[in-house]
C-alpha cells in the first residue's frame, strides 16, 4: 500500500498541514532537518468504537506497537529512537491524541527523515486534522534538488524565441536593461525564472540540448 503524503506549508519557522475529511489509510510525513516540535489534533465523529494510529519513522507501521499511553509529549522523540507506537482514542471522547510535545522539548532532528502514520478513523474519516512542525530558530530547508545550467547554445535559442514571440520588449521595459546581456543579468536575479525557460525550450524541442 502506498503512503500519501501529507505536505506542509512552510511560513518563517513553522509548517502545517490542516484539512477536513481525512479519510482513513497510510500517511507519511516529511520531518526534516531542524525540526523541533510536532503537534497534532485531531477531531473525530463521536463513536463507540474508537480512532486509532500507528506510527513509525522510515517505513509503514507493523506491528507489534508499543502503547503510546496518555502522554504524547514525547511522541517524535520515542518513534525517532526506533519505536513503533499505537494510539487510541476513548470511546465517544471524539479526540485522537498523537504529539503535544512541550515547547521546553530537547528534541531537534538531525536529518530529514519520513514519518509514516497509519490512520483508522470509525467514520472512514476524521472530523478535523491539523499538524504543525515547528523548527528551531535558523533551521535551514531541506535543499532543493540540484538543476543543471543549460547550455550556452540552449540559452541562445530560448532568447530568440523570446524576441520572435514580442516578449523581448516587454521583458526590457520591465527590466530597465538596454541590451540582451543586461536582460540576461536581469532575469537570473530573478531566482530560477531563466534557467526554467531554458529548460521548458529543451523539452519543447524535445531534450535535444
């Protein structure tokens, strides 16, 4: 079975993922680097029989598990030092405990490393889901995979589809450049804006650069 995973948004130091109607299955998530504290909540449609989790980090949860108990304020910690943990919520209490870590927690991630969650909810899915990674002050992101410079020959080709399009001249304006190397300049202090359009001509022209 494969874990869908569920992506966090990132704003200054904290990364959450929050949504409604989470069905029951196989999850992972990305714990990365720097990562300091883990939160979760989740609500469930009141029930007799209850919501249950199991967790574990670098592969789907099996069993046997070991009891999470009440106390979920070491939850990273204990999965990070091997353990394969099982939760349960009380009957009708329509909550899930997972992690509610301490802000005072020692805990930091050395590395990034996957977090695989296997949810059973009674409904088929939970009420409310909501998960927060918070990382130390200064944690670095994970990096971004390393893209090839296109070639000289690529870029020339990109630049005179751009001036056959009638881009050029807006590109210019906007720019403030006067001439092809400072629109050059330019667009490469605009990020990965160039080197994407160099790439979008190579699969155009059908990877020939």
């Amino acid at each position: 079975m494969t874990a869908i995973e569920l992506i966090h948004t990132r704003t200054g130091d904290t990364l959450r993922n929050a949504q409604s109607g989470l069905p029951s299955g196989l999850y992972r998530i990305l714990i990365p680097a720097g990562a300091h504290l883990w939160r979760t909540g989740v609500q469930t449609y009141l029930s007799d029989e209850p919501a249950s989790a199991l967790a574990s980090f670098d592969a789907p949860p099996t069993g046997p598990a070991e009891p999470c108990g009440p106390d979920t304020r070491n939850t990273l910690a204990r999965m990070w030092a091997g353990a394969t943990l099982s939760f349960e919520s009380p009957a009708r209490s329509g909550t899930l405990m997972i992690s509610q870590p301490e802000s005072t927690s020692p805990f930091r991630a050395d590395r990034d490393r996957w977090l695989y969650l296997q949810l059973n909810f009674p409904a088929g899915k939970a009420l409310g889901w909501q998960s927060q990674i918070d990382l130390h002050a200064g944690a670095a992101p994970a990096p971004a995979p390393a893209q090839p410079e296109p070639s000289l020959e690529l870029a020339q080709r990109t630049l005179d589809y751009a001036h056959r399009a009638g881009l050029v001249k807006a590109l210019m304006l906007t720019a403030g450049a006067r001439n092809d190397d400072e629109l050059i300049d330019w667009m490469q202090r605009q990020g990965d804006l160039w080197f994407s359009l160099c790439r979008m001509v190579g699969l155009a022209e059908g990877g020939k650069a």
